[in-house]
C-alpha cells in the first residue's frame, strides 16, 4: 500500500493528506477504533471535544506505543468555549493526555455570539505557547475569514479551513477563497455521509469498474486529486484499510471533471449563518 502524502501547511508545519475521523463514534468504542485505525497504518486523528470521546482517543493514543512526533492530532474549540479559549484547550489537552495538540480548530464561527475573533487570536498565543502546532477553522465562510484577517497588525492566516464537502456540494467559493489566500482545505462527510447515494452516480460508478476500485475509494481519490485533506470515518477495519488503499492509482482528467460536474448543492448539515450557541 502507497504511502500516505504530507500537505505543507502555511506555517510550514506537515500534515497527512489522508486521516481518520472520530465524529459520532462513541466514548466506549473511540478506544478500539482508534487502535484500529493506528494498526491500519493511520497517523493523522481528528477528533473534537463535542464529539465525546477524546479520552477514547487519547487511551487509544497512549496504548499504541507510536511516537508522538509520529502523530498528528486535531482537537477543536466548541461555540459556548469561544469566550474561554484557554481553559477549553486545556481540558481537551487533560483528556487526550497531550501536552500539545498538532492543530486546534475553532468549530463554527457563531457569528451572532460575536467571539470567534478574540477566540482566534486568544489561539495564536496559545500557538506560541506551544500547546497548539497550528491553528485554523471550520465552517467558515469567505465574510468570517475576512474579519480573522482584517485587524491591526499582522493577522494570523488559519492553516486548513475544515468545510462539508463532497461531489455533490463543493462549496467552490469558499474553497478558492481559501485557496488564493494559502489556506488548505479540509473536507468533512467527503463521501457525504450516506445521505446522498454518490456510490450509484454515473461517473463515479464508471470510475470504479475502470479502475477495479470501489464507489467510495474513487471518490476519496476525487479528493485526493483535488487537493482536499480528507479523513473518512468508519468502525470498521476492513474499511479503514480500503479507504487508505487509494494512492495506487489516478482518475483520468476526463473522469475527475466528470466527478467535478456532479456539483448540486446538496448540504448535508446546517448552514454555518444557522449555528449558535443557542
């Protein structure tokens, strides 16, 4: 199997292109997902404190007998935290059993509660505090990264903006947005999380029987060629190896514009205007 490529983040700091995503998986099973995934040959884990398992993940962490600077591990900042950064960062740390996370993402800009700014420059002291490697975002759109960019001094550019993304929902503007600006893109739900049957899509389906791949590697691949950091979920271990089984070959240009033109619109989650604390 292929080895996994690095992406070089606009601080300079590396991260896996490919990793595994934690998201709904439970606190009793974090701990054998997680081991599996790392036996499985994973290295990079995105976890987050609302999904309520970052103790599974950090047992699964410590067990592993893997070298930390082997590891890169995301953590975010939940909404009601964005007035207390700091304490929230460390509790995260406590529960990982870190010292130091490789990125900490604020997890939804809650426009109305107006505290994601201060949040994000309370997050660059951190960085050079060393508790954080790199900092970034998600959910955000070009207007919230604007203000992050704007005030006095020199702004602190996030590294990834972590975004739905999938064939049927792009998010183009966002994503070149970033683009021009040095900001990697992280895509959550690439395969859409099962609300879309992406698998039976015509060019992804052709893709699959051209290449001897499965529906859903040949959209990770998709992703891959796109640029996209992605980290597919899934309890399994038999999948988390075909998901990672995605670097032995490449899809055409004629078939990565196909995949590219099935753009619908199809938001799986909420708008991020639409999230609060409330």
């Amino acid at each position: 199997m292929s080895e996994i490529p690095n992406i070089k983040l606009n601080d300079g700091n590396l991260i896996p292109q490919l990793g595994f995503g934690v998201f709904k998986v439970d606190e009793n099973d974090a701990e054998r997902v997680v081991s599996e995934a790392l036996e499985a040959g994973y290295r990079h884990i995105d976890t987050a404190k609302i999904y309520g398992n970052e103790e599974g993940v950090g047992r699964a962490i410590e067990k592993s007998g893997i070298d930390r600077s082997e590891l890169f591990i995301t953590t975010k900042l939940w909404n009601d935290d964005q007035k207390n950064p700091k304490d929230a960062l460390d509790a995260s740390l406590e529960r990982l059993g870190l010292d130091y996370v490789d990125l900490y993402l604020i997890h939804w800009p809650c426009e109305k509660q107006g505290a994601y700014v201060d949040a994000w420059e309370e997050l660059g002291k951190q960085r050079e505090a060393g508790l954080v490697k790199s900092i970034g975002v998600c959910n955000f759109l070009p207007k919230h990264l604007d203000n992050l960019l704007s005030p006095g001094g020199e702004p602190i550019v996030p590294v990834v903006n972590q975004i739905e993304l999938h064939p049927t929902y792009q998010q183009r503007e966002v994503t070149e947005y970033c683009r021009s600006r040095g900001i990697e893109i992280e895509a959550w739900g690439p395969l859409g999380q099962g609300k879309y049957d992406l698998f039976n899509e015509e060019p992804i389906a052709q893709a699959a029987k051209a290449h001897g791949k499965t529906p859903a590697q040949v959209v990770l691949r998709w992703h891959i060629q796109e640029g996209n950091i992605i980290f597919p979920k899934t309890s399994h271990k038999e999948r988390m190896v075909e998901n990672m089984d995605i670097f032995d070959f490449e899809l055409t240009d004629e078939e990565f514009l196909k995949i590219h033109d099935l753009e619908r619109g199809n938001r799986v989650a909420a708008h991020p205007d639409e999230v609060d604390v409330d």
